[in-house]
C-alpha cells in the first residue's frame, strides 16, 4: 500500500504561488447556503417544467392530423407567452395577496403586479425564482386545455380564454390552497397539483369541448366511434418523453425549500415517486390494451404514462416504490377506460386530456390519505368539488360568452380544409400537400 500524505487543506493552498487564505474571509453562512439552494431548486424545477411546454407541442402536433398541426404549435406559442403576461399582470397577485385585497388593488383601478425584486431574506429564496416556477404552472394548465379542442377551434376565440384561464381562473382556484386559502385552512392536500393544476386544466377542457361539439365526422349517426388517427405518432412518443422529464421538475421542486438534508432526500424521493408512478401507468396500459383490443395501443400507453404521473403528483413524497407503483398503476388503467367511456357521451377530446387530467386528477387526489398523515378522503373529495365546480362552471360562461360575441368554431369547410390553411394560411407539411 503506498504511503498517503495528507496535508491540510489551508496549508496546502498557502503552499502554491501568488494564493494565500486571508485572514478575515467571509464564508457563507448556513441562511446564505439556504437561500442559495431554495432558489436553485425553483429555478432547475421552473425550468423543467417550462420543457414541458415543449412536450405538450409535440404530443398534440403528433396526435392531430397533419392538416392541423401548425395551427397546434401555434396555439402552444401563444398560450404560454399569454400566460408569462398575464401571470404577472394579475395572476401572481391573485394568487398570493398577501395582506392586500386583489380585488381592490389587483383588479380596479392600476393592477398592482407584485414587485418580485428581493430584499434577501437569508434562510428564504428569491422572490423572482418563485414567481418563475409558479408561473410554469399557470402554463401548464392552460396547455392541458389546448390538446382536447384541437382540430375545430378557432385560432383567437382559443387564446382569449387563456387570458381569462391564466389572468383569473387558475390564480383564484390555486389560491384557496397555495395562497393560503380557504382550502389550505380546513386540510385539503394537493402537493404538487393533482387538482389545482391538472384537474382544473381538464373541467376547463370539458366546458369547452361540451360548448365546441365534437369533430365534423367523428361520430355516426348510429353511434359509431370514427376514428381519426394523428399525423406522427413519433412525435407524440417523443412529446411524452419531454412531459415525463419535465415532470421531475414538477413534482420535485414542489418540495419548496433543498437547503437540508432532510429537503434533499425528500426531493429525491419524489423523483424516484414519480417516475414509478409514471412506469406503472405505462405498463398497465401496455397490458390493458393487449387483453382488450388484442394488440397494444401505443396512444393508451402515452396517456397511461401520463395518467400515472398526474396520478402521484397530489403525493409524490409519501408512498412507497410500491405506492407509487400502484397509485400510477390505476391511472393507466383509467385512461383505458374513460377514453371510449367520453366517446358514448360524444365528448370529442382529441388527445385524451379530460381521462389524463381530470379523472387521473380525481383520483390521484383522493388516494393521498393513504400515505399521508392529516388527510382525510372527505376533505380531499370536497376540495376536488370546489376547484373543480369554480373551473367548469367559469369556464363554461366563457365559452358561451364567447361562442356569442363572434364563434369558437371554424366553418365546416375550413374543418375540412384544415385549420392551418383556413386559420394560418401555412402548412407544417407543405411537400406533402395534395397538388
């Protein structure tokens, strides 16, 4: 064994040339590493789930058909640059008002966007890496909405409801919870946003395809399911894969603090969580549709590995491997189910967002209590019913509103045509246009 020399770390730098410790230095302090480490994981999670903007594009672009997915990618664009303004005009202030009233000071007279510039509270993190996560999530419900109403909506009709969804709609729902509302006071627990972001993102979808009606030709009159397979089923795989990877992002930053060891462990917990949940929706799918259809279906089992993620996102740091293995494992088996089950009720969600979101929501917030000390199934049940209630039925007067003032829905020639020429006048395929 060769002989080891150990020389202390201060010598050791002392030693080299033109390098000295000085004296009177200053080191970080144990608040200083806090914030440090508290806005580092806001700002790793903010951005991981703005990916997932990202993957929502290529899940829909690869679902819908070809003459549709401009106006898709378009949507996703738009949606997401809506939702920085208006999260930060009205939003964030609505959902955390602090000592004002957002009524009086966020909404009449001057809007009042909060100031996200720190006064460094050693121990905290950075006003601007929360507003930068919480953002993302006000983003990604209005995505959620965006994949069900494809292929027969119009363009602006679409984006003024994000406004409203972003600027009003999810800020006043989250802020019964995160805000510190009345949600949070009688016990409700969604951790990261089974309900408040997925399920909301889903009642909001089904106000709007109940409003919208179903795709020109997807139903027969003798209830028939006409099918109408997307353009790129590679892409959608792909889209599946960046959602999945945002997800850690989600889930774990959702831990809110990783300045301990205690906070670090748990944040590892929620990715190992997460990605088991997401694994056992995949593979309950896979198998599902074996014994179901006789062949698998690779749609069911991209929804069923997004089922399984929105399923353990109300309680990814709780469960067991195990737990999360079969809380995931129930939402692939969900998706299987209410997909053709919205069929009966000619209910035209073109991506399966509604099963995903909503009813995965559902469940995965209801199954927390299991886990998770100090919840109850009745106070989740009635959290679920209150957010969602608020969503569908504010959502629902939008839609109306809006389908009044000048339409929600492209003619039937232009659904024929396809809404990239009619809506856009630019086709994400053009060499394979039809001469």
């Amino acid at each position: 064994m060769k002989p080891t020399l150990i020389l202390p770390l201060a010598a050791a730098v002392t030693a080299l040339p033109g390098l000295a410790l000085a004296q009177d230095a200053e080191y970080a302090t144990l608040a200083d590493t806090t914030f440090i480490f508290n806005t580092l994981l806001f700002l790793i999670g903010g951005f991981l789930v703005f990916w997932m903007a990202a993957g929502f594009a290529m899940l829909e672009a690869g679902l819908v058909r070809s003459k549709n997915v401009t106006t898709q990618l378009t949507k996703n664009m738009g949606l997401f640059a809506i939702a920085a303004v208006m999260y930060w005009l009205v939003g964030y202030n609505i959902m955390y008002p602090g000592d004002g009233n957002w009524i009086m000071e966020g909404v009449f007279g001057t809007f009042a966007t909060k100031d996200i510039k720190s006064e460094i509270d050693a121990g905290g993190y950075s006003n601007a890496s929360d507003f930068f996560f919480q953002l993302m999530f006000c983003a990604t419900t209005a995505s959620i909405v965006s994949g069900a109403l494809a292929e027969r909506i119009k363009l602006w009709p679409f984006l003024i409801f994000v406004v409203v969804l972003t600027g009003f709609i999810y800020p006043i729902e989250a802020s019964w919870q995160w805000g510190g509302g009345f949600l949070s006071a009688m016990g409700f627990s969604d951790f990261a946003g089974s309900t408040l972001v997925h399920a909301a993102g889903g009642f909001a979808a089904l106000a709007g395809a109940i409003v919208l009606g179903p795709r020109l030709g997807k139903y027969g009159k003798d209830g028939r399911v006409v099918p109408m397979p997307g353009s790129n089923l590679a892409l959608a795989t792909l889209g599946t894969f960046i959602l999945w990877m945002g997800w850690f992002g989600f889930n774990g930053a959702s831990q809110l603090a990783m300045g301990t060891i205690e906070d670090v462990d748990a944040v590892a917990q929620i990715f190992a969580n997460t990605n088991m949940a997401a694994a056992a929706g995949a593979v309950a799918a896979l198998i599902l549709t074996q014994v179901m259809y006789k062949k698998v279906d690779l749609t069911m089992v991209l929804n069923g590995a997004l089922a399984g993620l929105v399923s353990i996102t109300a309680g990814p740091l709780d469960p067991t491997l195990f737990g999360a293995l079969w809380i995931g494992a129930v939402g692939g088996v969900i998706v299987v189910f209410t997909v053709p089950m919205l069929d009966k009720f000619k209910i035209d969600d073109v991506v399966g967002a509604i099963p995903v979101h909503l009813i995965a929501g559902f469940w995965g917030t209801l199954v927390v209590p299991v886990y998770t000390e100090g919840t109850s199934f009745v106070t989740q049940i009635i959290g679920f019913a209150a957010v969602g209630l608020f969503v569908f039925v504010v959502s629902f007067v939008v839609w109306l509103i809006l389908k009044a003032a000048g339409g929600i829905r492209v003619s039937e020639e232009a659904e024929i045509t396809g809404l990239d020429m009619s809506e856009l006048g630019m086709e994400a395929y053009p060499e394979f246009a039809k001469g």
